[in-house]
C-alpha cells in the first residue's frame, strides 16, 4: 500500500528576529496528518532519515524517541518547521522580567535563550517580556501586578543581585526564577523563588586545591572582581595559616605591569589567580610570559570559559593554565537553535542558565523530562564543576566534572 502524508499549512518560524520584544501575532504552525495505517518500528524511522522522507519520519513521530539521534531529528525537524502538536494544545505560558538598563545585552540574549528552547517543543506557548527601567520595588511591584494581571504564574527574571534581594523583599506569591544569581548570596527562603547562578565560591575552592604558595591575585574593581577576591585570599589562609597572598587591583585603563612583574620574585614559583574579563586576562598572562614570570600555575572561574582565550594569547602564555566550568551539559539541538539566533549557550553562562530555568519551568507545567539533569536543592540549581585547560586549540579536561556545594 503506497503511504500518503499531507502536510498542512507549511511555513517557517522566524527565527531570525534579533528584538527580544516577542510579536503578538502567533506564528502559523505547521500541522502533518499521519495516513498511514501500519506502525514504524526504529528500522523503518531510519529508512525515511536515510531517504529524506522527512514529513513521512515526523508522521510516524509525535512524541519523544527511545533513540536519542533519531529523537534529535525529529526535535531539530520540529523545531526548524514549526510543527504543531495534535496531542497537547495546551498554551506554556512563561514571562520575561528584563531590568534593560541593567543587564544590557542580556536583556536581549536571555530572551533569544527562552524563545530558542520553547521552539524545539511540540507545545504551544506565549512567552511575553515586561521592561523596567529600574531595580526599585516601585518598577518590580508594578511589573509583578501586570504579570499577574496578565495571568502568568512563572517568571524568569535575570536581575542583578540588588534586584533580587529587592524581590525577596517584597516576597511575591509567584514562581520567579533567577538565571543570574546563586542563592548564597541571598537570605532567600521562599519556595516560590529559584536560582540558577553559577557558585563561583565552589569553582574557587577547587581551584584553590591546586595553587601554591604565594598566591598572587590579579582583580579589577568590579564587584565579582572583588569580591571573588576576598573570598579566594580568606580561604587560602584559611587551608593554610602559613600559606601567604599577594593582590594586585589592575584598573580597566591599565595596559602595562612593569612595575607589578619585572624582577617580582614573589610572583616566580607562584600560582596566579586571575579574576578579570577575558581582554584584561589575556593582557595579564602575555606579560607574565614577556616579564619571564616562571609561575607554577594560573588559575581561573567561570569569568574566563570563553573561546576567546584561545585566540587572543599564545600557547606558551596559557599552557599553565586552569579554568573552573560549570557548563558541563550540551544539547546540540538547543545550541544550533540558539545559532540561528546568533546567540550563545555553550560558553555564555547567563545565556545557559537560562537556558536551564526555562527547561525547568517547562518540565513543571507540561511533566515533561528535563532535557538537562540538574539537581535542584533546596531551590538553588547544583551544577557539576570541571577543570578545563585551554590547549592549543580547544579547551581540554583536567579534572572530570564533580559536584560541589558551598554552605548557604
């Protein structure tokens, strides 16, 4: 018997929009009618793969596979097509609370990383941003109304550390999720608020495992600079009463460390750890390769996880080199979507762990299986921690992924 399948109103999402302001007009949905009356076993998915019988593969498809290649097809098929569920209509509905001035370009990027997960799913969905100016309980308070008003129970909201202790203020009986900041460095106790921010203590103290002493630091005057920096001297001491610190605070117009590097015999034999952006870093290490710095290792948190380090120093310049990472867990459909969309979740964290709050939002009102199996304790996403070393021309591992949990 000769198998038909009609495709109904085809037409592609757009996926090349670059506003984070979502369009009210729903996106025509791509809807396929399975004819067939025989059921497709593993071999004969396999079959339309191979022969590019896509529409025929998606028929026999509606729901997740047991082989996970066939299973990423027929996601990323999905996803590019727009298809449309005929099981579950039921609309996802997930709000954006973007403190613009604030946050910048992430205001942006953490809607991309939303918008590129909900199109992967077979479900309907209203994903909806709501701007504020400031960080102030008279803008979140006056948001939060709209969002409720707007009937949304789950919102993903990448604040900054004042805005979320202004949000625990003011205890808001809505699930809020934030991608931007850990727990620790809250006094959190409502259920209703989550967090996914990376534990840059915990990536330290690892990193601390490996350092000798002296410990040389390099920071700038940014409040994760800083205050990276003061827990990584404390704790230092703390492993060691006679393990002794040396800091350095290099300023942004700050280009050249003579006077920090040239005939400093505290740095040689030392460990290095440095915590400034990617440009200011690559600085640093070229002038502890140029000054004959003979340091015994540098080491770095999740601040420096970026491709760039692999371009902009040379190998003699990082061969020593460690950085913690927490994103430990791929999708590739998700990281081509997010592409598509010239947006990045394989090395940008805020853009991952959003990611990751709204494939948890997603899972609760739809029970569907989390496409990432991180353990959520006591309301705070628990990432694994590796140890990479930037080779010649990727990151390689140095110490596998482990689990590590600072105190709250």
């Amino acid at each position: 018997m000769k198998k038909m399948f009609l495709p109904i109103v085809l037409l592609p999402v757009l996926l090349f929009a670059q506003s984070f302001l979502i369009s009210n007009i729903p996106v025509p949905k791509t809807y396929i009618q399975n004819l067939d009356p025989y059921l497709c076993d593993e071999e004969c998915l396999q079959t339309f793969i191979d022969n590019d019988m896509i529409f025929s593969f998606l028929a026999h498809t509606p729901t997740k596979l047991e082989n996970e290649t066939q299973n990423q097809f027929r996601i990323m098929n999905i996803s590019i097509l727009n298809i449309g569920s005929l099981i579950n209509n039921e609309k996802v509905r997930i709000a954006m609370l973007l403190p613009t001035k604030k946050i910048g370009k992430y205001a942006s990027s953490t809607t991309n990383a939303a918008l590129a997960y909900l199109i992967t799913k077979n479900q309907s969905f209203e994903l909806k941003s709501y701007k504020i100016k400031t960080e102030s309980i008279e803008d979140i308070t006056i948001a939060l109304d709209n969002i409720m008003k707007d009937g949304f129970s789950h919102i993903i909201a990448p604040l900054t550390s004042k805005g979320a202790d202004t949000m625990i203020e003011i205890d808001p009986q809505i699930n809020i999720f934030f991608p931007t900041i850990h727990k620790s460095d809250t006094n959190a106790i409502s259920s209703k608020l989550f967090f996914g921010g990376i534990d840059y203590k915990a990536q330290s103290d690892l990193l601390l495992n490996k350092a000798v002493s002296p410990l040389v630091i390099f920071y700038d005057d940014s409040s994760i600079g800083e205050k990276l920096t003061f827990y990584e001297e404390n704790k230092f001491k703390y492993i060691d009463q006679f393990n002794k610190s040396i800091k350095y605070s290099i300023s942004r117009q700050r280009t050249n460390l003579q006077d920090e590097m040239k005939n400093n015999e505290d740095i040689n034999a030392s460990t290095c750890f440095i915590n400034t952006p990617i440009i200011k870093t690559s600085m640093i290490m070229s002038q502890l390769t140029l000054y004959d710095a003979n340091v015994t290792n540098i080491l770095s948190t999740q601040i420096n996880y970026d491709p760039l380090i692999l371009s902009m120093t040379q190998y003699a310049d990082r061969e020593k080199m460690l950085i913690a990472n927490s994103i430990t867990q791929d999708n590739n459909i998700l990281i081509q979507t997010n592409a598509l969309l010239s947006n990045d979740i394989k090395y940008d964290w805020i853009n991952y762990t959003t990611t990751v709050a709204i494939d948890y939002f997603f899972s609760l009102l739809t029970n569907d299986d989390r496409e990432y199996n991180i353990q959520l304790i006591d309301n705070q996403m628990l990432y694994p921690i590796e140890i990479l070393q930037p080779s010649l021309s990727r990151f390689i591992l140095n110490t596998p992924a482990t689990l590590k949990k600072a105190p709250y």
